[in-house]
C-alpha cells in the first residue's frame, strides 16, 4: 500500500496547453494570421494584394526588411540573390552521392547543413552577416530542390540563369525549359503564399534554435526537419494521391462517400488556426484553372473543384492551401513527392525572417512542463527488484 501511495500524486494546479495551442510565445511584426476573419498579413499588407501586385522578390525584401523595396532597392536585392543562385561545386557533388532512393526531404535537410559548410560567414553572428546568409540560403533552396529532382530523375542537374526572375528560374531548373508566363506566375504565386505563417511548427522550431545563439544553418536545418513531418508539410502530397485515386469527376461523389462512411479524413481541407476559408486557395484555385486550360488538360482541376463543393457540403469544412496546389504543381510538372521541398524554397523567407528578428532582442526559450510522474522513491540495490 505504501509502494502505491508513493506513485500517486495530486493533480498539479496547472494543465499543460497540448501542443502549446492558444499560448502566446513570442512578440512579432512579421506576420498575423486572423483564423476567424481568414486573414493573412505580411507586415501590414494583405496576402490577396501582395498576391495580385507583387512578386516574389518583393515580398521576400518585405519579410526581412518589414517595408516593400523601392526600384533600386529591389534591383540591387534581386541582383544579390542571383548572384548566390549557383551552389558550390562540393555541394553539388555530395548531393550526387546521395542515392537516388533518398526521399527528397532528407536530401535537402542534408543539403542546407552541408551548405553552412561552405559558407564563410557561417559562424559569424552579426545582424548583417545573418541577412546575408538568409539571401543566400534563399537563392541556394530553389538550385538545391531543382538538382534533387534531377539527380533523382537521372539526369545532370541544370545550371541556374541570370536573366531569368527568382520562380522563372527555378521553374526552369526543375524543368530544362523556360516556364509560359502562367506557369512562372504559378511558381510565384506558391512562393508568395507559403512563405510565411507565423509561429507554425517549423518556424518555432527555428526560433526555439536561434534562441540560444546556434548559426542560422542550424536553425533552418531544424526547422527543414520539422517540415518534413507529415503533420507539417506535405499535405498536397496526400492531396496529388487523392486526385489520382479518384482520377474521374464521376468518381468523386462516391469516393467522398465512401471516406465519410470509413470516417477517413479529406486531405486539404480544414486548418489549425482558419475557421472560415483559407485566403492562400482561391489564388491557387484559379491559377490551376488556366494552367489546366493551357496543357489542354482540365481533368485535376475538374476533380479538385468537384471534390471542393462536395466535401464543402458534406463537412462544412473549406478547403486549405495545400489542396488547389497539388493540382496546379502537377500540371507545372513538378513531381507529388518534391512538393514539400517546393514549400520549404518558399518558407525558408519566413523561417529566415523570424530567425533575425528573434536575434534582435534574444532571450533563450526555455518552457516549463508539469511533471506526472512517480512521487520520490527509494533507490532499490539491483540484488532486491
């Protein structure tokens, strides 16, 4: 009786958040998500006109600087991340020794570490030195994604141009060929609408890693390793799997049915924090609609608006930012198992973006937990257990 006695304890007066869900972690100027509203903004500016003005690069200036660039001041940051597009040949040649059976996450979570390898300012900790490792890591990611894809494919990967814009030239390094002009703002559009989100799970990873003065590589490798998880990234993985199993509009209404009846889950749909519609999708939706038009092949966007208004009607919930972009990255060419390293070249202006500023005025992350567990006990000599 006493042994059972020393394993209770009385509940603790304070009960963990799981998850950390509604717990307010940091002060930020970077980005607010309103989930009742379905607002996103980027430093003041909303996702919807910064998706119809503005481009990447500009967006990117935006989320590190907190102000959109002038004309010079845009052409010299473009300038900068081009100059940081071509990797060092060390690096190129390790990403060749990886076998062609590495899942694309993992190449390019070993990647961005090896590239802190090569980086002169690598362990230099000054504010100025952390922005130019952000514009380099930000140029690197787009070559990096591009060259696993290749490798994987068997094929040599392709040198980044320097005519060509920040998505222009990414599309064409996954490709071999310059992208049409909806296709290059697809890949903009995608850049645009994931790179930033708040404290989300590999964002905080990256911050809780800043906090105690590591380099910014780690912290993004850290924060490449919580993308990776599938409760993270690479929903429209699972989405791009759904519309091939599907694979008719006919078939939607029965396969929707038939989730519902199993009690399976709808991929794409519903978000943590977005209790009405996603504002990301109905750029994404529309843009998956011409580029369906342009290939000449409308099917994906048939079954992804069909499956939308059905599962809508069935649940209640709206579709997220995950599910129109498996069917436009697939129509774009892009393979469904290197959509999250697509989202990683997109969210590395985010997860850089937060790195600095938590830098700015740094205090260690370091929470507490309530400890559960056996009441203190006796030491048992090994002879009498």
């Amino acid at each position: 009786m006493a042994a059972e006695a020393a394993m209770e304890k009385e509940s603790p007066d304070k009960v963990a958040a799981r998850g950390l869900k509604g717990i307010v972690a940091a002060d930020t100027t970077i980005c607010d998500v309103d989930g009742d509203l379905g607002k996103l903004i980027y430093r003041g500016y909303n996702i919807h006109e910064l998706a119809q003005n503005s481009t990447f690069e500009e967006v990117a200036y935006l989320l590190f600087k907190g102000e959109l660039p002038t004309a010079p001041q845009l052409q010299e940051f473009s300038k900068h991340l081009t100059k940081h597009r071509a990797l060092e040949p060390e690096l190129m040649a390790f990403l060749k020794t990886l076998p062609r059976s590495t899942p694309p996450m993992t190449a390019l979570r070993c990647a961005v570490s090896m590239s802190g390898v090569y980086d002169d300012l690598a362990e230099t900790d000054t504010p100025q030195a952390n922005f130019e490792k952000s514009i380099r890591l930000t140029a690197e990611m787009c070559t990096i994604v591009a060259a696993i894809r290749r490798l994987r494919d068997g094929l040599e990967p392709v040198e980044p141009r320097q005519d060509l814009g920040h998505s222009a030239n990414f599309m064409y390094m996954l490709n071999g060929v310059a992208p049409s002009k909806d296709a290059e703002k697809a890949m903009d559009l995608i850049l645009i609408l994931h790179a930033e989100h708040g404290l989300n799970a590999s964002t905080f990873a990256a911050r809780v890693i800043a906090a105690t003065l590591s380099d910014l590589h780690s912290a993004i490798t850290g924060a490449i390793g919580a993308l990776k998880g599938p409760l993270h990234g690479g929903a429209n993985t699972e989405v791009l799997k759904t519309l091939m199993e599907v694979g008719s509009v006919e078939n939607v209404k029965p396969w929707v049915e038939g989730v519902r009846a199993r009690k399976g889950k709808f991929m794409g749909f519903g978000h943590a924090v977005y209790k009405v519609q996603d504002p990301r999708a109905v750029h994404l939706k529309e843009l998956s609609r011409r580029l369906g038009v342009e290939t000449g092949d409308t099917r994906w966007y048939d079954i992804s608006a069909a499956m939308e208004q059905e599962v809508v009607s069935a649940i209640g919930r709206q579709c997220n930012v995950d599910f129109y972009s498996a069917g436009l990255q697939h129509y774009m060419g892009i393979p469904g198992d290197l959509f999250t390293c697509v989202f990683g070249a997109s969210r590395i202006i985010g997860w850089c973006a937060h790195v600095l500023e938590q830098l700015a005025d740094n205090k260690i992350i370091r929470p507490s937990s309530n400890y559960v567990g056996a009441a203190e006990r006796t030491y048992v000599p090994l002879a009498q257990r």
